[in-house]
C-alpha cells in the first residue's frame, strides 16, 4: 500500500498541475504557428490539442518565407517539424532567435535523432516530441508557454528594476546638483548683503572712532570693532564652507591649501601630491573632487584615529584620479552597511553628476578611497599661466577670504 502511494502522489501532483495550468488558459485562445509539410499531421496535431482541453488557433506554414512572413505576428507557441522539403526544424529555431522574439519552441517530428534532439535543446528549443507519442503534447505546450510568460514577467520587472534605479540615480544627482546652486546662491547673498552691511559698519565704527573725543566711547567703539571682525571672520567661514571660493584658483591649488589647512588644524600630517601644476576641467568637476576630499578628511577626523594622510591627484588616459588614504582604524564591512551611512552613499551619487565612480577599500589598518572621472579628450589642457606655487604663499592666509577691509 505504502509503495502504491508513493508512485502515485507525484503522479496525481503532476495532474494537479496540468489541471492548474489547463484552468488558467481554458478562456485563452493560444495562437501556435504550426510548420509541417503535412495537412493530415496537421490535423491530427490540432485534433491532439482540441482532445487536451485547449483552444486554439493554429497556422501551418510549410516553407522558409512563410515561416518568415508568420513570425511578423504576434505568437504563443511554435511547433516544428524536424525535416521539412528544403527546410529544417533547426534552420527555423535559429530564424526564430534571429528574429529577436521570445516565443517558445517545440520540435514535433516523426524521427529525430538523440543528437539531433540535444543540438536543439542547446541551441534554445522548448521540448521535442515524437509524432507517434502525442500525450506529452498538450503538457508540454501548456508548460513552455508558462516558463516563457515567467521569463518576459522576470525580464520585464529586472528592467523596470533597472529603470528605477536609474530614475533614483537621476534624481540623487538632481538633488546634489541642486544643493551646490542653492549653496552658491547663498554665499553669494552672504558675501553681497551681510558683507556688505558688515563693512559699511566696520567703516562707520572706525570713523566715529576717530572723531570722538570720549575714552569710553573709543574704548566701546573698539569692542564694537572686534565683535565686527569676528563677524567678519565667521561669515566668512561659512561662505566657504558653502562655495569654497579657493576653487577660482583651480583644483589643485584649493586641494593643497585645503591638505594644509587640515594638518593645522587637526595636528595630522597630511601630504598633498599631484604630477601636474594646474588644470583646465570640465565644469562640476573641480567641485565634486573638492567635495570628495572635504568629505573623506572629514570622516577620517570622525573616525579614523590616524597619524597620517596622503592626497594624491593624477591625471592619466584622459581619467582624473584623487585618492585620499590615511593609516587609521580602518573601515569594517558593518561600517558600510549602516542603515544612515548617508555620507558615503553621498560621495557616490555626487561622482556619479560628472560620470565618475568612487572605489573605497581598506585592508587591516588604513581606508582608501579613490575618485576616478574619465573626461572628455585624451588629456585635461595645462594651462602654465594658471599654475600657482601654493607652498611659497603664507600658510595663516585664507584664500577664500573677501580680502582687506
């Protein structure tokens, strides 16, 4: 008893299946392009598939231009004959692929050889059947036609899944472009209103100042004069921090003056390297470079716990390269994975406004992260006039200062 049902359940599982699938296209009529030589097989084939519960409309073409004109047409299923006068089954399956359609294949033939058979399961047929066993027919019709709406509904959603990530990609790099506007207009409003407003005040105190007679109020005036400068000083900070205006002097000068300006600061030696002088750049570029290493130094002042970094900026192969490594902690894999790691995320969205990409790696102790941009042209233009010598300039000064008052 316990051998009976175990040999029947898969069969009755397999009925199951067949009635499902039977079910779920008894109300669709299947459009199967038929190419046989024969109109009795022909017959007795949509005899077959009319017994099996199917609806069907079926075509037979008998020739390789009609087999060609057919496929013009939309189709659910095509069965083949393997030897045709003047034509083949395996001739038709490489048409078929030729033709760029997903339409399931199935070799029907009075004789087909194991090789014949494996060649064209290869080559991409369905199934293959033999004329004088038609029970598979309907089962295996029924199961190529579902594999294949699973693959189009698998294809369909990978580039729906494609189209989406790049509509995310698109408005990730809207966002940040928007973000630099919105950042220069204010700077600019910064530099234009309360500059403006802070030297005219910085003037009128120095002036009232000079006519007053009174200590106190020279000595209130001096206060006053101080709390201006520091004002002064904080907008202008804040002016760089939102549009460094270092970058008016290009790429490297602002990435030098920006690795001098971290060792003073955080007391970690950082060493600027770079084999060229200065660089003519495509726009968004020095910004997204300038970016990447503010936010790399920045990080490894968080986090890091190291002793030294190194910046380096080449330009080989027409691809601009900045690759910032330091000899701290390292970075974990967890580290990467974090559900708010917002900044990193950040850095490969903003490579990406310019066609770039962001590699960053770390092995024990050390991180490094690496910006490449590919630009446009062999090489970047050298422009010799440009070139400022950063390390003859006084090391306290601040370029992107509004100067002298």
């Amino acid at each position: 008893m316990s051998a009976g049902a175990g040999t029947g359940a898969p069969a009755a599982s397999r009925r199951g299946i067949l009635r499902v699938m039977m079910s779920s296209t008894a109300e669709r009529c299947l459009r199967v392009l038929h190419l046989e030589d024969s109109e009795l097989d022909h017959e007795l084939t949509y005899a077959q598939l009319r017994r099996g519960g199917l609806n069907v409309a079926m075509t037979r073409v008998d020739s390789e231009p009609g087999f060609l004109r057919a496929l013009e047409q939309d189709w659910d299923v095509v069965l083949s004959d393997y030897n045709l006068p003047g034509f083949s089954g395996l001739v038709a399956l490489d048409l078929l692929k030729a033709s760029g359609a997903s339409i399931p294949f199935l070799l029907l033939s009075g004789e087909i050889g194991e090789d014949a058979a494996v060649e064209a399961m290869r080559n991409g047929a369905s199934d293959y059947l033999l004329k004088n066993n038609m029970a598979r027919l309907v089962p295996a019709l029924l199961h190529a036609v579902e594999a294949n709406e699973t693959r189009l509904a698998h294809r369909a959603a990978d580039q729906e899944l494609v189209q989406s990530r790049q509509r995310l990609r698109e408005l990730a790099q809207h966002l940040q472009t928007s973000v630099e506007a919105e950042r220069a207009a204010i700077a600019r409003e910064i530099h234009d209103d309360v500059g403006g407003s802070l030297t005219a005040l910085n003037f009128d105190l120095a002036w009232i100042a000079r006519h007053s007679d009174s200590l106190a109020v020279r000595q209130r005036v001096a206060s006053a004069l101080e709390t201006v400068a520091h004002a002064i000083e904080a907008s202008q900070r804040v002016m760089h921090n939102l549009r460094p205006a270092i970058l008016e002097q290009g790429l490297v000068a602002a990435l030098q003056w920006m690795s001098s300006r971290f060792e003073r600061r955080t007391g970690v030696a950082c060493r600027f390297r770079t084999d060229c002088d200065a660089l003519a750049l495509p726009p968004g570029v020095p910004l997204v470079a300038y970016r990447t290493a503010q936010e790399a130094l920045t990080n490894i002042t968080k986090h890091a716990a190291a002793t030294q970094v190194a910046i380096d900026l080449t330009l080989a192969a027409g691809t601009l390269t900045l690759e910032i490594s330091d000899n701290g902690r390292g970075l974990r894999s967890a580290d990467l994975q974090k559900a708010r790691s917002f900044g990193i995320r950040g850095l490969h969205e903003r490579a990406g406004t310019v066609g770039g990409w962001v590699d960053l790696s770390s092995h024990g102790r050390g991180t490094t992260l690496i910006l490449s941009v590919p630009l446009d042209g062999a090489d970047a233009l050298f422009d010799p006039a440009a070139g400022v010598d950063i390390l003859l300039r006084d090391e306290q000064s601040d370029p992107s200062a509004w100067g002298e008052l």
